[in-house]
C-alpha cells in the first residue's frame, strides 16, 4: 500500500523570498546606538521618595492644652489624633493629599473648634524644610498645605 502524499501548504506571501539576505558583520559594528535604545543602569535608579523622615522635617509633636504657635512663619502645623501623630514620628510623613499643614493663626482657630476630650497632636514642621513638597489649597476659605510628591526643586 502505498503513502499519500498532500502537496505542501501554500504560504500565505506568494512573492515572500525563500531566504534572507545576509547582513554584513562590519554593518552591526559600525552601528551607534542612539540614546532612546540604551538601557539605563538599573542598579543607579532610586525609587521615588514617599516619605519625608521626622530629621528632615524637623518634626515635633506639641500638646494641645495650652498651645501658642511661635511668631512669624517658620512652622506649620498639623492637628492630628494623638495616636496617628506618634505613628508619623515612627514612620515619617507620607508625601501624600492626606496631611494638611496650617499656619499658627489657623492652627489656633481649628484648635478652638474641636471638643476637649478629643486626644489632638499638634505635628510642628519648619516650613522651610518641606517648602519643596508643599502645595497651597484652600479649606473654607483659609489657606492650607498638602504635601505632594514632587522632586524638590534644587535651589
């Protein structure tokens, strides 16, 4: 009994070439690699920061009884659960939309409007050390900063 024999398939590209053309050697060496197809250096690379340590802020937590912000501009404080201001001198201010930084004035009147038995942390941080992270919002009409992650401008 003899095999059955199919004719191949036929390709898709009719005018397709059976083999390629060799590349010369002395094309690939004299190739320069342009910028965009070089592969930075991994191991150079820094993950974005996310978190400003307690020693770059300056940071401090004061008690709410008896508050009096320092004169002039140099702080801005953060009215906080006793408990989550603890936790942010462990671990650092996130870099995030969540902390909101007030000016003395401001920090006082917000102050005066929370009940007594509430447990408040007042985080103080210079102002000029967290400048470049700081974005101006507006709460109610009074200004407020956020920190937002940004590379710090150099300057």
């Amino acid at each position: 009994m003899g095999v059955r024999r199919f004719p191949p398939p036929a390709l898709p590209f009719t005018d397709f070439p059976q083999q390629r053309a060799a590349k010369s050697l002395s094309s690939r060496r004299n190739r320069t690699l342009s910028p965009e197809s070089v592969q930075p250096d991994l191991l150079d690379w820094q993950p974005p920061q996310t978190h400003l340590s307690v020693q770059e802020t300056d940071a401090h937590i004061l008690e709410a009884v008896g508050f009096r912000p320092a004169s002039g501009e140099a702080f801005l404080y953060a009215l906080l659960d006793l408990s989550y201001a603890q936790t942010l001198m462990e671990q650092g201010l996130p870099l995030e939309d969540q902390l909101v930084f007030l000016e003395g004035k401001d920090a006082v009147n917000e102050l005066a409007e929370l009940p007594p038995e509430q447990e408040i942390g007042i985080l103080r941080v210079r102002r000029r050390l967290i400048q470049a992270w700081l974005e101006t919002h507006r709460d109610g009409g009074k200004p407020c900063y956020v920190l937002v992650s940004k590379q710090p401008s150099s300057g």
